[in-house]
C-alpha cells in the first residue's frame, strides 16, 4: 500500500490537563501518514483520484485549532477519524505532540494507528 503523508504541521490550540492549559495556545506538532492505492491517481495524473493533502491539512488544522482536548491521545483519535473519513484512505497513523512540554525532552506525545474497517 502507498503513503502519503503531511510532516510536521506545527498549529496553535489549547490541549492540556492544567488549569493553565486550558487558558493559552501551545504548539502542537502533528505528522500523518495516509495509507492508499496511488496506481489509478498515477495512471490518470487527476487529482480527483487522489488524497488531497492540501484539504487534509486543512481540516487537520482546523480540528486541532479548536477543539480543545485535554490530551493529545484524545485529538490523535479525532484526526485519525478525520483522515479515515478522507476518500481513498485506508489507514491513518497520526501522531500528535507538544514540543518542550517536558522539562529537558524536545517533544512528548503519542502515535496513534487506525484502519477504515475499526
């Protein structure tokens, strides 16, 4: 199966489990990888059988922008929902992290894996 993917997407929204958390922006860092058939898209060079990475991305962002989740296992899920809901795709792994929000680590976060038929 083939891949397409959007590497890191740094968007601003509230995610978190503290009181302070709930209050400001933070950056959070996502990474998708989509799971298709690009024979039929390479074949007729069409975007309409393609997975448009372009309106993904957006709907990845406005999601992650506004919803506001406490954890980042929770908007993992929700994007993997909104991937698998995208045409053409059979499988999501997402992966969703908050950069610096623990002390001496770079990132933290967690990678979900969702198939169309779960």
């Amino acid at each position: 199966m083939d891949k397409v993917f959007i590497k890191d997407l740094l968007v601003r929204g509230v995610i978190g489990i503290r009181d302070w958390e709930r209050e400001v922006e933070q950056d959070i860092l996502i990474n998708v990888t989509v799971y298709t058939d690009t024979v039929r898209a390479a074949e007729t060079d069409n975007i309409a059988d393609c997975v448009d990475y372009s309106a993904l991305a957006k709907k990845v962002r406005a999601h992650a922008e506004t919803v506001k989740r406490l954890t980042v296992e929770a908007l993992a899920n929700d994007l993997a929902k909104i991937c698998l809901e995208t045409p053409l795709v059979r499988k999501a792994v997402v992966r969703v992290e908050k950069p610096g929000a623990v002390r001496f680590a770079k990132s933290v976060g967690v990678e979900v894996e969702r198939k169309r038929d779960e």
